[in-house]
C-alpha cells in the first residue's frame, strides 16, 4: 500500500543511468495528482493492477484487496476496472509470450474476492482470463514433467478411463481443486505448507518458467520490452526480475546486462549494479555508456581510483564525451589531486561551455590553488 500511495502522488519518468554526481539523480517524477475517470490511461490501470497482484502473490489477504480498491475511489471505480480488463485480456491473448506467472496471480486474485462481493466481478473475470492463459500451456513448453507423471493422477486415469493426464496449467488448477490428495502431494513437492490452489500453481508456474527448456525467441524479446516498460513507470524491481529471465535464456545480451545495471543502481545496490556493468563490457568492450556507468556506480562506492581508470577508459572511446571529463575531475578532487581535477575541469568546459557544474567546480579549485 505503501507503493500505491507513492503513486497517487508521483508518476515517474523514463529511467536514465543512476549519476551519483548529480544530486538528483534518483528517479525524476512529475509531481501530478491522479488523473480523473475520464483520463485513466490503460498503463496506469496495468501498472496498479499488477501492484495489486504482486501482493496477492506475497500473501496479501483480503483486507488488503478492499484497502487497495478503496484508496482508488471515487476516481477508478469497479467499473472502469472491468471495462480495462476486458481491454486486457484482448491484449494477454493475441500476445505470444505465455504470461502464465501473471494468470496464475490472477487465480488468487479471484479466489481471495470470492468473499468480497464489491469486488467479486472484477476477481471472477480476473480469474477467467487467469484459467484461460494457463489453458495454453502444454507438455512441450512449460509443464513439468514430474506433475505428469505424479502417481495421484495416475490413480485417477486407472479409475476413469476416460480420463486424461493434465496437459496444462490449466488441468493441474482443476486438480488442485478437485483432489485433496493431488494437492497435498503436490504442496509437499515444492516445499509448500499450503493447499491453496491459486498459490500453488503460482509455485509451479514460477519454477517452471525459469527451468523450460525451449522458450521462443519472441518471448525472449517480449521480456526484454517488458523490462523497459516496468522501469519506465519505475517499477525497477520487477524491470530487473524480466531482464533475469532474458538473461537466464541469453546471457550473451550486452544491452540487457547493461538496463539491469542502471536499475540496480537506481537502487543503491552498486556493487550488484557494477558486476551487470562488467558483463555488459565484456560483452561490447566499446560501450562507452557501460562503462561512464560502471564509473557512476563505482564513485558511489567511493573507489575513486577505479571509477577514474572506468572513466578514462570512456574517454578512450569518445574523446569528446565531457560529462567523463567532469566526472573523472570530481574523483581527482576526492583523491586531492587538484592540478588534475582542474584539468578535467578545464577540458569538461572546452567541449561544453555551459557545463555550469564543472564551472563552479573550477573556479572552487582555482580559489584553493590560489591560496
């Protein structure tokens, strides 16, 4: 809930590279209040919604779910919600990545609001959407083997001959919920003290998207594009977990190394944020933006001397690019070697004259060195 206040005050703009010599560079917002019904945009409504879902998923009990809609009255009612998922579910089913995590958060949803009648329309089409994704899934692409082959389901082949083992995700949720004796199994599998069936197939789905075998290079790219869009609405957490999968399925992505890096120091995790930044330069030792990056990271860890041989290694490539000139003259600085920093100074503003930082920073030096 905490989030979803942030929200209703701030929307953020597009991430950048996190700069800790700019003393604004944690995420830009706008400060705009929440648009009225009329302009609710589809992105917000995604990006509340899968808020609400991450929740759920964590274990967020009902109180939660009606706390969550009523902070968002008057202003996106249940039925600009049901409208939206409409729109949504058209969306989730003409794409080609599978999205059985999201549909599997969708099954708890809806089994949470069966008791909420306020909310139960938009739970029992979450649900619905949710129960149609995991319908897609088949042997071949996501399901694991061992549900397949567990010896409850067998028992209820022998005993129904005209039963079949489940083929999707889809016909695991049914048996979760029509056999106690498959769930238990199941839950015991994966290490679960639970019988919920909504968690459960969350589990298995989880488990079972990071281990597939064959994933399409279109999924691959799809959550790559989900990555930006997550870090873009600032979302940064979840950006990072969708360039993990890609990573899991290519780790030979320079791009994508280097988005996880600038997210992870967003979040203040640099030395994480400097191990991305290396993969991404040994990927593309030419990418000067990794390392003017690695360098950002690196001055945050106050390892001045490495941020220093990162950013001469940017000027190596772009000769002219001044923010490294700048940069690299504020750690000269901290080292105490002003005749240096003045120099990267000096050379900052030769390629950008209105580089107003580098200037203050200058004249300060040139007072020093004066007295």
């Amino acid at each position: 809930m905490k989030k979803l206040r942030q929200w209703l005050k701030f929307i953020p703009a597009t991430i950048q590279a996190h700069d800790p010599l700019d003393d604004d560079y944690n995420l830009k917002e706008e400060n705009s209040s929440l648009p009225s019904q009329q302009s609710v945009k589809d992105s917000d409504l995604e990006f509340l919604f899968q808020e609400l879902l991450k929740g759920v998923a964590n274990g967020k009990q009902e109180s939660y779910i009606e706390q969550f809609f009523e902070n968002l009255q008057p202003k996106i009612t249940v039925e600009i919600w049901l409208d939206w998922l409409q729109r949504y579910r058209n969306q989730l089913i003409s794409s080609s990545a599978p999205h059985y995590n999201f549909a599997a958060r969708m099954i708890i949803l809806g089994e949470k609001t069966a008791s909420l009648p306020f909310l139960r329309a938009v739970g029992d089409l979450a649900y619905e959407i949710g129960k149609e994704l995991l319908n897609r899934s088949s042997f071949t692409d996501s399901l694991p083997s061992h549900i397949h082959q567990d010896s409850t389901v067998n028992n209820i082949n022998h005993d129904d001959e005209n039963s079949q083992p489940p083929v999707s995700f889809g016909d695991v949720l049914s048996l979760l919920q029509e056999d106690s004796e498959f769930a238990e199994n199941t839950a015991r599998q994966w290490g679960m003290d639970t019988l919920d069936p909504g968690m459960i197939i969350n589990k298995i789905v989880e488990e079972s998207e990071l281990n597939s075998p064959v994933i399409s290079s279109e999924t691959v790219k799809e959550w790559f594009n989900f990555g930006l869009k997550k870090a873009e609405e600032g979302n940064l957490e979840d950006a990072i977990a969708f360039w993990d999968r890609v990573l899991k399925v290519d780790p030979q992505q320079a791009q994508t190394w280097h988005n996880r890096g600038s997210a992870l120091a967003y979040l203040n995790r640099f030395e994480e944020a400097v191990t991305s930044f290396d993969h991404a330069i040994a990927l593309n030792v030419n990418y000067y933006q990794s390392w003017n990056d690695r360098g950002n990271a690196l001055y945050s860890l106050q390892r001045w001397q490495e941020a220093i041989i990162s950013w001469d290694r940017v000027l190596g490539i772009q000769p002219d690019y001044s923010m490294a000139w700048y940069s690299r003259g504020l750690a000269l600085e901290k080292l105490n070697l002003f005749s240096e920093a003045i120099s990267s100074y000096q050379k900052c503003l030769s390629i950008d004259h209105d580089h107003s930082a580098a200037h203050n920073a200058l004249i300060r030096l040139l007072s020093i060195e004066e007295h």
